[in-house]
C-alpha cells in the first residue's frame, strides 16, 4: 500500500490508532493472533516501489505548492536538444527565458545548458587544435563566438530573473506557513470552546475556507504541515461524534468526491501520453489531500485501496514506458557507435587531393548531423560515447587539417610563381619587339597553366592582374597585326602585278647586264614589302622564274643562290634584332649538319654495294653525293655571309 493515504489519523489523545482499526463488521469477533496476521499480510503489501511512487508524488506536489504557476513546467514541450545545433539552443533558451515563467523552465534550462557546453567544448578544443596546427602558442590561443556571447547574455538574464523571483517567493512562502500554522493552532483550539455544536462547525468551515486561500508555502515543510492539518481535522470530525449529522454529511460529501476522483484516475489508466497521465493523477492526488477530508471508517481503507490501485495501473504503464525508453536507448547506443565507426574509418583513410577532402568533409559532416539526431543513450554510457565520437571527430580533423596546412603551403609556393609571371607580363605589356615578345608571353601563359592553386583570398586578385596584362599586350598585338596585314595584303597585290610583269622579261644577251637586271628585279621585290605568311607562295613563283633567269645565263648555282640570299641579308641587317640573326645562324648550321649526315649515310652505302662506278646505282648515289656537296657549300657560304653582318 502508499505511503501516505492522505485520511490517515495521527495518535489520539486516549492512545489509540484511529488509522490501523479494522472496519467494524457486526458480530465479528477478532483475538491477537488475527491481528497479528493482518499486521504481516498490510506489511507484506506495502512495497518500496509503492513508497518511491508516492513520494515522487508527494515531492512533486510539494513543489507545485510553492507556486501555482511551477505545473506550467508540465505544459512546456520538451524538445531535442540533443539534436540542435548551438545556433537553436540559443535561440530556443531565449525564447523559454522571454515567454515562460522562470520557474516553469528550470528543467528545461538545465537540458539546454548541458547540450550548449558539450557542442560548445567540443568546438573550443577543435579551434584550439587548428590554431596550434598551424603554428600557433598555446598561450596566445583566444577563441571569441558570437554564439557563446549570446548565450552567456541570455543566461545571465536567466538568473537574474530566477533569483528575483526566489527572493520575492521566500518572503510569501514565510507568510503563508505563519498564517497555514495560525490556522492549525485555531483549529486544534475548536474542541475546547464552549459553545453552540453549530456555531463551532461554522467556525470550523470558515477555517478550513481560510487554509484553502492561504497560498503557498515551502516545499521543506509542505507535507508536514498538511499532514498536521489533517490529523487535527479528523480530530476535530471525531469531537463532532456528538452531533453525527454534521459529521456525517461532510463524510458523504467527502465520500462522493473521492469516488469521483478514482474514477477519473482509473480512467487515466486509457490514457496514451503515460506521462501526461502520470501529471494528471498527481494532481488528482493533490486535490484528494488538500482539498477533501476523511470519510466515515466503514469506506476509509476501501476508497483509499480504490485509489492506490488506479495509482499503480498508471505506476505499471508508466515504468512499461521508461522500460521501453531504455530499450530505446540501447538502440540509439547502437546507432550511435555505428556513426562513431564510419567517422574513425574515414578518418584512417589515406587522402591526397582536394577533391576527395571536400567529399569526406561533407560526409562526415551528415555523420554528425546523425549522430546528434540518433537520439539519446543510456545515461551510464552517454559520457563514454560523447567522448568517443569528438575523439574520432577530432582525428579526422586533425588529418584534414594537416593536409590542408601542407596544402597551404603548396599554395603560397604556386601563389609566389603566379606573381613572379605577373611582375614579368606586366614589365613586357607594352613591349613593341613583337617578335621577340610574343613567343616570351605565350610562354608564360602556359607556364601559369602548370602551376597548381594559390590560396582563395589571392586566386581572383592575381588572376585578374595576369590577365589584364595578357590581354593588354594581344590587344596591342593584334590591333598591329591588322594594321600590317592591311599592309601586307597591298604588298600581295603589288607583288603578284609584279610577278605578271616578270613572266614577260627577256634577257639581252648581255650576261652582265642581264644580271644587274635581275638583281635589280630582287631589289624591287623586296622593296614591296612583307606579304601574309598565307601566301607566301607567291615567294616560290618568284624565286622559280629567278632560277630559270640563272639557268638561261648559265650562272653558278651557289652564285645564284647567295643573290638570292642577298636579298634575306639585307632583311635581316635592316631589322636590327640580334635575335632574328641568331636564329637564322642556328637554322643554316643545322642544315649543313644535316646534308653532311646525308653525305655520310650516302658514303656509307656504298661500301655495300659491290659494283663499280658504272653500274647505275652507283651513279645514282655518286651523282647526290655531289649534290649535297654543292648544297654544303652553299650552306657554308651563306653562314659566311651571315657573319659578315655581325663584323659591320
């Protein structure tokens, strides 16, 4: 059975115990040994369980006493806080603090706060590691969140409105126990006034009218002083046996509203929401002990039995829950290890690139998220588990971030090459030596395309300073290579009306004139100008009718070609480019390398042919033998003049 029933008599003044006398059965004759029976079989009854659930009861109770508005506490949804980010907990602390009643959202607070500071040191110690990472002293390490500035904001103002409000509450609860023992000490005195029996059951309502407006009082002495009410209550009912009418009356009342109350809570028993139901018959308790009295002894241990039986039906309901809420538990154990395991092994995992890393962040990213939505464990190992998830957190951080700080590095080397091809295209952007330039400017976009990533903050900035001068010089570049071809397309024309002309040219039979002539023609021809290198072939016509003028005046193939030549010399003389001559010397000595491995590998094929000079594969051979002689020494005589050049 309960701890308390609530119609429970203290001792009376004669001795005897009004709560443990058996209801009187008529003709019913009991000795000691079946009392002694009775006593065993109410002891065997009364379980710990039983007293633990009332006074879980009773402590509740006792602190809805102190205020009315402490059942509100009841009302305030409970949410997640497990599963939010800090962002929410604060946002949700705030709005408990700005629209409920601070003593209704302690528990609430108390949850909020817990969650905050695990989330908020786990975050600490990863922005600690980070900044040690990456050189720092730990001495110097300093951490600001705006998010822990406003939750520390609204904590204090938490507090502050908690400890005003206790202060004012301390000074009611005082008043009120002083006026609730007042009460008690008027009614003990009822049973020694001398008056009227009618005049004395009015006083006795208008004081129980008194204690029901008296307000709360401390919790410490809530049951206590009810308990102390009631026994002189019922003393009270007892000193009232000389006029039962009334007594009577008030125990049927009394009767009648207890019954209605165990009906309520016995239908509290179909209630799904075990916890709202659990609410719900404490305060059906509350009311069946502050605001009803005794019933006669025929009903007392029968209504009471009545009630403490719907009690335990919502009791086993309710411990069916929490049964149920650990098996709860140990499934999100489960899950959670699970999520602790996928985030060590890809922390363990070997990663090269940047690609790959973002991938990773992202899922275990979502693997937190899971983590915090798995719900709760049970609370022996909860500790253990935190602590194993920011350990595998943090070991994938730890490698991340050593990546990234190698990659840093690698960064500022690519972003300090980057710059060097800026400060290099931005000397040559208004460079006017196309020549020599533009090869130079092609390179160096290449080489940029080469080198790796610079860091975020400088990507765009470097990159646009390179472009600019890139696109400074080909816009310069390309506008003169309009203007030239406007030029150069002229020359075509010129130079194709001149080469119409050539066709019809005969020679005078005057070998030196004829040849004055021709060098004149060469003259004229390069006076024309360049052509666009597409049609360049028009050069091929020209040299072709030259070499059918050389052929007509028998003229030495090596003295036709250095007149020829000429014309490139002075070309070359008139550019005043030291680089233009360079090249023409490196490609006229690869070229005499080259026919004279052409004269080597025809020498060498002929020590393999066993014949003689008459046979004609050996003329053949013999015969470019020569030829390629008479190239080398055209070759040779052309790099003589080349070094003319340099000597004026």
């Amino acid at each position: 059975m309960l701890d308390e029933k609530n119609d429970n008599l203290q001792p009376d003044a004669d001795g005897s115990d009004k709560n443990n006398e058996t209801p009187q059965v008529e003709n019913q004759e009991t000795d000691a040994e079946e009392t002694t029976e009775n006593t065993v079989e109410t002891a065997a009854a009364t379980s710990e369980n039983e007293d633990d659930l009332q006074n879980e009861i009773d402590e509740s109770n006792a602190e809805d006493a102190e205020d009315e508005d402490n059942k509100e506490r009841h009302e305030i949804p409970v949410l997640d806080y497990h599963s939010m980010s800090m962002d929410a907990l604060v946002s949700e602390f705030y709005k408990l603090v700005t629209k409920e009643k601070v003593q209704a959202i302690k528990g609430h607070v108390d949850q909020i706060k817990s969650e905050f500071d695990l989330k908020y040191q786990e975050l600490l110690e990863q922005k600690k590691e980070d900044f040690l990472q990456e050189g720092g002293n730990e001495i110097d390490f300093n951490y600001s969140s705006p998010t822990k500035k406003r939750f520390n904001e609204v904590y204090g103002e938490y507090r502050e409105k908690r400890n005003q409000y206790y202060k004012n509450l301390e000074h009611r609860l005082e008043a009120n126990l002083k006026n609730r023992l007042a009460i008690i000490e008027e009614l003990k005195g009822l049973i020694n006034v001398e008056e009227n029996i009618n005049d004395t059951y009015k006083h006795f309502k208008d004081l129980q009218e008194q204690w029901k407006n008296a307000g709360p009082i401390p919790r410490v002495n809530y049951n206590d002083v009810w308990r102390t009410y009631h026994h002189h209550v019922e003393i009270f009912y007892d000193f009232l046996d000389l006029n039962r009418d009334l007594r009577d009356l008030d125990f049927k009342h009394n009767l009648e509203e207890k019954e209605k109350i165990i009906a309520e809570a016995e239908a509290l028993a179909e209630m799904n929401d075990v916890n709202k139901a659990f609410r719900e018959l404490q305060l059906l308790h509350k009311i069946w002990k502050e605001d009803l009295g005794p019933v006669d002894r025929e009903h007392r241990d029968a209504i009471w039995d009545r009630f403490s039986a719907a009690t335990k039906v919502i009791h086993q309901k309710r411990q069916e829950y929490f049964k149920n809420q650990d098996s709860i538990h140990e499934a999100n154990l489960v899950a959670k290890q699970e999520i602790i395991n996928k985030i060590e092994t890809i922390a363990n995992s070997s990663v090269s690139n940047h690609g790959t890393w973002q991938k990773l962040i992202k899922e275990v990213e979502a693997l937190r998220e899971d983590f915090f939505n798995a719900g709760r464990v049970p609370y022996k190992v909860n500790e253990q588990t935190w602590a194993s998830f920011k350990e595998a957190v943090r070991k994938f951080n730890r490698n991340k971030n050593a990546f990234y700080k190698s990659l840093k590095r690698d960064q500022q080397e690519n972003l300090d090459k980057k710059m060097e091809l800026v400060k290099l295209a931005e000397s040559l952007k208004d460079s006017e030596d196309w020549d020599a330039t533009t090869p130079i400017m092609k390179k160096i976009q290449s080489d940029w395309k080469k080198i790796g990533h610079v860091p975020r903050k400088y990507s765009d900035k470097v990159w646009n300073e390179f472009k600019a001068a890139c696109n400074h010089y080909f816009d310069r570049l390309h506008a003169k290579k309009n203007e030239h071809f406007k030029d150069e397309m002229e020359a075509f024309e010129k130079k194709k009306a001149y080469l119409e002309n050539l066709k019809d040219y005969q020679l005078s039979g005057d070998k030196e004139t004829d040849l004055a002539q021709i060098k004149s023609f060469i003259s004229d021809w390069k006076e024309i100008g360049r052509i666009p290198h597409s049609k360049k072939n028009i050069e091929g016509k020209f040299n072709k009718i030259l070499d059918a003028l050389f052929k007509k005046l028998d003229l030495d193939k090596q003295k036709a070609e250095l007149i020829k030549y000429g014309n490139k010399l002075d070309q070359l003389s008139n550019a005043d480019n030291d680089a233009l001559i360079n090249n023409e010397r490196i490609f006229i000595r690869r070229k005499i390398d080259e026919v004279k491995a052409e004269i080597r590998q025809l020498e060498n094929n002929l020590q393999f042919i066993n014949a003689d000079e008459s046979n004609p594969i050996v003329k053949e051979v013999l015969s470019n033998i020569e030829k390629h002689r008479e190239d080398l020494n055209i070759w040779k005589a052309k790099l003589k003049k080349l070094k003319n050049i340099n000597q004026e």
